[in-house]
C-alpha cells in the first residue's frame, strides 16, 4: 500500500507537484492523465523516491519513503523511466539487470536470477528476444523488453511513464493489453502515465487528473470522462 499525504515537490524553489493526497490500492491501474508540464512525471518520479519532496509524505507499506534503502525501494517499486540509453547487450542481460536489488557487489546472477528473468521474458511475450541485441530491435520489441526487465524485479507495484511514447498504434494497443493482463493474472499494482484520452479511460481501473501540478480530478474512467 502507497499512500501520499499532502505530498509537494519541484525544482529549487518553483513547485511543480502541490499538495497531492492518494492512496494506491492494490492490484489497481491507476493512470495519471494531463497535459505536458501538468507535473505527472515528477510525481511518479517522488513516489518512486528518486526526486526529493518538497512537503508532505509517502510511506510504503506504513514506513514512510525518507526511511527506507534505495535497495529496499528498489524491492518494493519498480519504475520504468519514459526513456533510457539503449545498451549493447542482449535483451536477456538486459532484463537480469531487473535482479540488482537483490544481489551484492560485486554482482554475480544466480539460478533464481535466470529463472525469474525467464519468467518475466515468457509473461511479456519478449522470450524469443533473448539472444537479440536490444540496439537491433523495434520500439515494440525493445518496450516488451523493458516491461520484462520491471517485472524480473518482481515488485507489487510498476510506476510507467509513458510507456507507449515512440509507438506506432498496434504497439501501443499490444503493450497495453500485456500491462492489463499482468495486472489482473498476477495482481500487480500499475501507474502509469498516458496522454491518450480514449486509451486512458479503456485500460484503468482509475484515473487522476493533473492540471498546474495540481489534483483537479481521481475517480473511476466514467467518472472522469
């Protein structure tokens, strides 16, 4: 359970986040939804605890976030970032990195590391990308690749910004029905940000509304529609 109180944050001394108060139940899609510059990405950011408040609090699971590790976040949220470099390597390293919460340096991967990013592989249909090079593949492809390298982490709770940017149409539709599938097979606790409207109210359980760095709206896709 996430629960944000009152939470602000920002840069220097321009807030771009104010005073938002939500609770992530379990198991939900919530999507955050707003124009650009609405501060939805540096709030996903804050909950992931990689972007300081500037007021308020979020705990996890009852501790609040200024308590806990970077390792132990990193067991307890996934974030998967709008965009990120693209390594030489192949799509199954690439998702074992999924597994660095839960090894010591220096980082050598065990059984249950393989195994895990296996699982991951095969759940976000990216098992037949194992041995390809991530700088080889599609937008598509590469975005299943990431989405499996979220789930070998192996969190109740995936914070995606944006994750269908920079795909065309039957992409984005594929991903989203793999993010709603992980989430009611295994009931994985999603949020995401989206732009699309129509996309937003078809693939959430809720949505929150962003306008200025403000809550304008939380409630159920009809409702908000």
């Amino acid at each position: 359970m996430i629960e944000l109180q009152h939470v602000s944050a920002g840069y220097g001394s321009k807030l771009v986040v104010e005073d938002i108060s939500l609770a992530l139940r379990p198991g939900q899609v919530l999507t955050l939804l707003g124009p650009n510059g609405s501060g939805k990405s540096t709030l996903l950011r804050t909950i992931a605890g990689l972007h300081p408040m500037a007021g308020g609090q979020i705990t996890v699971d009852g501790v609040p976030v200024n308590e806990l590790t970077r390792r132990q976040m990193a067991q307890k949220i996934t974030y998967m970032p709008q965009s990120r470099t693209i390594p030489n390597i192949t799509a199954r390293k690439m998702v074992l990195h999924g597994r660095f919460p839960y090894l010591s340096y220096p980082r050598r991967y065990r059984k249950e590391d393989y195994e895990a990013a296996r699982r991951a592989m095969e759940r976000s249909d990216a098992w037949e990308l194992a041995d390809s090079p991530v700088q080889s593949l599609s937008g598509g492809q590469r975005q299943k690749v990431y989405l499996a390298m979220a789930m070998a982490q192996e969190t109740q709770t995936i914070l995606m910004d944006e994750p269908t940017t920079y795909l065309d149409i039957r992409y984005q539709l594929q991903i989203l029905k793999l993010i709603r599938q992980l989430n009611r097979e295994y009931g994985i606790t999603i949020v995401m940000v989206l732009h699309d409207i129509n996309q937003s109210l078809y693939y959430s359980d809720e949505i929150v509304a962003m306008k200025d760095g403000k809550m304008i709206a939380h409630g159920l896709p009809e409702e908000i529609l």
